[in-house]
C-alpha cells in the first residue's frame, strides 16, 4: 500500500477522533520514522511491511481510546520533548500558563532560588523552569512513585540533571523552605473522573480527581504551603476556569498577599498565585 492509502483508510476509522487525518500522519511518521513533512511529499511511494504493520498496531490502540501521546511516549511541553505514558497525566498548554506566570516572577525577583513543585506529574513544569534556569535549585513532589519514576527520567533527559525528589501527598513529607511552590493538582470533579474510567480513560485518575466538587485538595495545599514557603515566598495553583476564583479568595483567607489571577489567551482564567505575607 502507498503512503496515501494508509493514511485515508486510517483517517477514515478515525473519524469519531477530534483530529483522525493528523493523528494518523503523526502515527504514520512515528510507525516509518519519516517526518510528517517528508511523508507528506512522499504519499504516493509505497510503504514498506514493517511499517504497515506498525501503524496498523498504533491505529487499533488509538481506536481503543490511546492518546497519540502515549502511543508515542513524546508530548512537547514548553518546546521540549517529554517523556510520557499511563503513570502521568499528558501535559496540558493550559499548564504553560503556569510556567510563564513562574518565569516572571523569578525573572523579577532574584532573590527566589529555590523552588518546589508538588503534584509533578511527567515533571513537565519544572523541568521546563529549569531548562530556563539551569542554577535554580529546583525540587519536586508526587503521591505516585511511578509518576516520580517518569519526571526523574525527564529532568534526567531534558536538563542532563536530576531533580530532588520525595513521594509526598501535596506537601506533608516535603523538607524544606522555599521561594516558589508550584502545583497542577488534581482538580477534576470525582463524578466526572468515575465518568471517564468507565469509559477507559487512560490517564492515572489519581492526577484528575480532586474530589467532589474537584476542590478537595487545594484548601489543604494553600494551608500546608505556609509552612513551606520562606516570608514573601510565592504560591501558584493551576485550576479549573470555574475553580481559579475559588483559589484566589481561599489564598486570602489564609493571609496570602498580592494575589493575582492569570487567564490564558482565550481569556479563561487558569491558575491564581499569591504571596506569604510577613509572619
Ligand atoms: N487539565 C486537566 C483536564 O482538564 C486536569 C488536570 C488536573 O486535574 N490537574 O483534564
């Protein structure tokens, strides 16, 4: 069979996925180990065995509800290639959000040098602050052992340095004092991730659900993070649109300071930060 009619018949099997053409071009490329640009211009060549059969294997497991992502074991995340599969959530853009509020703040205040990442997932945020910040020392957190197995091999691969580690449950077992805490914590509503499992939702429901109303775990966060935070330190929290003003008034309630809210380019609000007042 040629290029073309690979890609036409699996895009037509596709079809009930968001994007069916460009999840088999990207399926095809990584089944051939050809560029999309160069298959593209190579449509009308005919395909070798070992690739048909390896895109044929990738299409049944996208067919099955697979992200391209873990069939790949690659999703780009701040222009860098990370490392992903069933133990962590893909990243999100929504969570470079995150990562551009933190590369403002550290870019305006020299004095934050240490950072801690809780709920690190692949890694994906701070990895990506190092890769923009090789000296900063920057740790990271996960209540998944298999999750911290995937951000070590991350931090590992992409900035050539492992990250200092802990399994922790947001901050409880976390040592330490620090100028920056970031956070994408499961914020999903529970009734909703049951929704999804039972419709095989590959990723771990352990990063989504975040209880009944999805805002289980954050109060908690705000309130551990204070004894985590050195005086002026700065807290960010990814949430839901819906959860981000939540967020906001809760790191009021606990004294937080200069709280601000950052929406995305669609204009929905996405993560809400704010900063340890003096004690
Ligand atoms: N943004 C994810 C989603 O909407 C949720 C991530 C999370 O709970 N931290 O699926």
């Amino acid at each position: 069979m040629t290029f073309r009619e690979l890609l036409t018949s699996a895009s037509r099997r596709l079809q009930d996925a968001s994007t069916p053409y460009l999840d088999a071009l990207v399926l095809l490329s990584h089944a051939s180990g050809m560029k999309k640009e160069r298959l593209l211009a190579d449509l009308p060549l005919q395909a070798d065995e070992i690739t048909a059969v390896l895109f044929e294997g990738f299409i049944q497991r996208r067919l099955a509800g697979e992200p391209v992502s873990y069939i790949r074991n690659r999703k780009e995340f701040w222009g860098l290639d990370f490392y992903v599969d069933s133990r962590v959530l893909v990243p999100r853009p929504d969570t470079e959000v995150l990562v551009e509020e933190a590369l403002r703040l550290i870019a305006g205040n020299p004095s934050i040098r240490r950072i801690h990442d809780s709920c690190t997932g692949s890694g994906c945020i701070a990895v990506a602050l190092k890769s923009e910040y090789p000296d900063l020392d920057i740790s990271i957190s996960d209540i998944s052992a298999d999750a911290l197995e995937v951000a070590d091999f991350n931090a590992r691969s992409l900035t050539g340095k492992a990250l200092p580690s802990s399994l922790s449950n947001l901050l409880s077992s976390v040592q330490g004092s620090f100028d920056l805490i970031t956070c994408n914590p499961p914020y999903v509503e529970h009734d909703y991730v049951e929704h999804l499992k039972e419709n095989n939702w590959p990723e771990p429901a352990l990063a989504l659900d975040g209880g009944e109303s999805g805002f289980d775990l954050i109060p908690r966060l705000i309130e551990e993070a204070l004894d985590s935070l050195n005086e002026n330190g700065y807290l960010i929290i990814e949430a839901s649109p819906v959860l981000v003003p939540l967020v906001a008034e809760t790191m009021g309630e606990y004294n937080y300071t200069d709280i601000v809210q950052v929406t995305d380019l669609a204009g929905k609000a996405r993560i809400a930060r704010g900063r340890k007042g003096p004690c």
